[in-house]
C-alpha cells in the first residue's frame, strides 16, 4: 500500500502540476492583453496534444509492470522513441497549422517544456516502482514551481511571452538534470543503455494506448478548438478561465488514482479481483462526494473569486461554470477508466473507444460553438465526456469479463 510520506508528496507534486497551467494563464492574462492569454492558452492546448505521443501511455504500462517484464533502460529507450517522434510531428504541425509567429513560437517551445516532461515520468515511474513515490512527487513540485516563478518574473518584467517561456523550460531542464537523473541512481546502478529491439517491443504494446493519449488530450481541447475557428481570443480566454475549477476534481484524480497505479497492478496481477473492484468503486464514490462540495463552494464563492484571480470580470457565465464543474467529474471517472483499462492489459479497447469519441468531439463542438457561443461550448463539452465515461465503462466490464472467461477455461 501507499506510504503516508509517498502520498503527500505525490499530492504536492501532482496539485502544483495540475494547477501549472492555470497559474501560468493567470500571470499571461495579468501581465498581457486577453488576446495573447487567448493565443497562448490555444498554444499551450496544442502542446498537451502532441505531448500526447510523447507521453505514449508508458508511464501507466510501465508502473503497472510489477512482474518486471522490461528495465528502466528498455523503458527510457522507449521514452525517448516516443519523444522524437513527438518532435517530428511537433515540427510538421506548426509549419502547415498557419499560426502567426508568435503562437508557432510559443507552441514549439511549450512542446520542449514537455519533452523534460516525458524523461521526468520515465523516471518517476522508476521511483513508484520502488515504493518511491515521493522522490517523484519532490520531482513535480521542484520543477513546476521553479518554472511558474521563472515565467512569472520574466512575463512579468519584459511582457513577452516568448522570451518567459524559453527561460521556463530552460529552468525544468536544469532542475530535471540536477535531480531526477541524480536520484535514478540510488535505484539503478547499471549504466543506462540504450535498448532498440526492447524498446520497439515496448512501443508496440503501448501503441494502442498512445493513440488513445493522443486522442484524450484531443478530445478534451476539442471545445478549444472549436472557439477558435468559430470564436476569438476572448471567448478562449472566457471559457479557460471558468474551465479552472475543473482541473480541481481532475487534481484530486490524480491525489488519488497515481498512488494506486502500482497496486492495481498488484491486485491485477495477483488475480485478487475483488479487491481491485472494491478499491475502484471506493475512488469514484470519493470523486463524486468532493465534486458536491466543489460545486456548492463555486456556486457560492466561484464566480466572485475567479474574477479578482484573473483580473476579468466572468459574472455572466454562472451557470457555465456549474454544468462544467460536472464535465470534470465525467473526466476525472473516465481518468480511473482509462487507468483500469491499461492495467487489465486491454489497451485496444481504449484506442477504439477514444476513436469513436473523437469522431464526435470533431463534429459537436463547432456546431453548438457556433449556434450557442459560450454556453454550447460548455454543453458540448459536458456530451463529450459524457459519451467517453460510457464507453470506457462498457468496454472494462466486456475486458473483465473476457479475463474472467480465460480464467476460467484455465
């Protein structure tokens, strides 16, 4: 089980990480025009998507492996597969995306942010999996917080976004050098080498889950996206800010689904079923009674404080800000489902299920943008996760099932 000073740290870590993106729109829309907050939030939603095929859905394969089938080199060797092809693509898509100079730049330096990013998972991977959890959180804090204050002093002093961003991710690679690469070795004594054939393993048993990372961060931007064709910058700007509270059930998600990853895998492992279900259920009756109190606490407090946060009025978008409180539950369930999935090994189930949502968040979201403004992003943004939750259910209980049908015939 998880240790208390493991849980701590992974809450400290995961709550600064979650709130990075939050804290750096709130400097960005203080120290700039709403206009470039708009333009550097639809950059920096670019970047999650193609961190995506970074993020490779190793980090829930690797942790989860408590048989011990790979090496952390095999797993780096893999990471790093995953990142240049991230590059690659990176580079393709703002040269035939027709951003201005600004947004590509912004974007592309953003994208190496998340390269540092995807090398530090590898590693804190490693740590959890030897009960380390807390290195890992130290990691998240240590890097996250060194960068917000870098980009804040910087945005702050020369109002430019560009320079404030490259001195952000000069900072995590400093902290990702001085730290993570220092810890790995109290647990890895052999010399890191680069393994190509085990690594080409690993990328084909988690192909289908990163297509599912890709397509998850896809569809959770795609209401962004759709303001942008069909909106402004100042819409975007609008809906990320009363977006924000969101990412507060998506941060409890985490608190308490990444402390679990290397048990489930125990329990999965074990064959002790029951007591997987048992902690599953558990998790999502505790999401569901913290997005109650959320939700009275941003009914009561939410539009009030978010307008002194941000320095904008948002007192017209109320009732938005409730119904997407709710969307946060959705993900934050489809989050563990996606988890759950990985763990049973049923990683094509998630790639087809993240197609099929995907299909529809390219096709709602611009029509109700377009029919209802604000509050038809919001509503289909709420559709989305709510066809995802469903899908991600109905598909663990058929791969749940199956297992137990092979158990059985054993």
């Amino acid at each position: 089980m998880v240790k208390k000073n493991e849980f701590i740290w992974n809450m400290l870590g995961s709550f600064i990480y979650a709130m990075f993106s939050a804290i750096i729109l709130a400097i960005c829309t203080r120290a700039n025009s709403i206009e470039i907050a708009g333009i550097f939030s639809i950059a920096y939603a670019t970047s999650c998507i193609l961190n995506a095929i970074g993020d490779f859905g190793i980090r829930i394969y690797q942790v989860t492996d408590t048989n011990r089938k790979y090496t952390f080199s095999e797993y780096l060797s893999a990471r790093i597969i995953a990142i240049l092809i991230m590059v690659v693509f990176s580079i393709i898509f703002v040269v035939i995306s027709g951003y201005s100079s600004t947004k590509l730049a912004i974007c592309l330096i953003l994208v190496l942010y998340r390269v540092i990013d995807n090398l530090s998972e590898t590693y804190q991977a490693e740590f959890q999996m030897n009960n380390r959890l807390d290195i890992a959180g130290k990691s998240m804090v240590l890097r996250n917080s060194i960068a917000i204050i870098i980009f804040a002093i910087f945005d702050i002093i020369t109002h430019n976004i560009v320079v404030a961003s490259i001195l952000m991710t000069i900072a995590n690679l400093i902290i990702f050098i001085l730290y993570d690469m220092k810890k790995i070795k109290q647990f890895n004594s052999d010399k890191i080498k680069i393994k190509i054939k085990e690594a080409k393993d690993i990328v084909k048993d988690c192909f289908p889950m990163a297509i599912a990372s890709i397509l998850n961060v896809y569809v959770i931007n795609a209401v962004k996206y759709a303001i942008d064709s069909k909106g402004d910058n100042t819409m975007q700007t609008y809906f990320n800010i009363i977006y924000m509270p969101t990412f507060v059930i998506n941060l409890v998600s985490i608190f308490i689904i990444k402390p679990f990853l290397k048990t489930f895998g125990d329990y999965w492992n074990c064959g002790e079923h029951q007591k997987l279900f048992a902690t599953l259920l558990k998790i999502i009756g505790a999401l569901v009674a913290i997005t109650v109190i959320i939700e009275l606490g941003c009914y009561i407090l939410g539009i009030p404080v978010l307008s002194w946060f941000y320095g904008v009025d948002i007192s017209l978008y109320k009732m938005e800000l409730m119904i997407l409180i709710i969307s946060g539950l959705l993900y934050a369930i489809c989050n563990l489902l996606f988890n759950m999935l990985g763990t049973i090994r049923k990683q094509s189930y998630v790639s087809i299920v993240y197609i099929l949502t995907s299909l529809i968040a390219f096709i709602l979201p611009p029509f109700l943008v377009n029919k209802y403004n604000m509050m038809g992003a919001v509503l289909a943004n709420l559709l989305i996760m709510l066809i995802l939750c469903i899908l991600l259910a109905i598909f663990l209980i058929i791969g749940i099932k199956q297992q137990k049908n092979k158990l059985e015939e054993k």
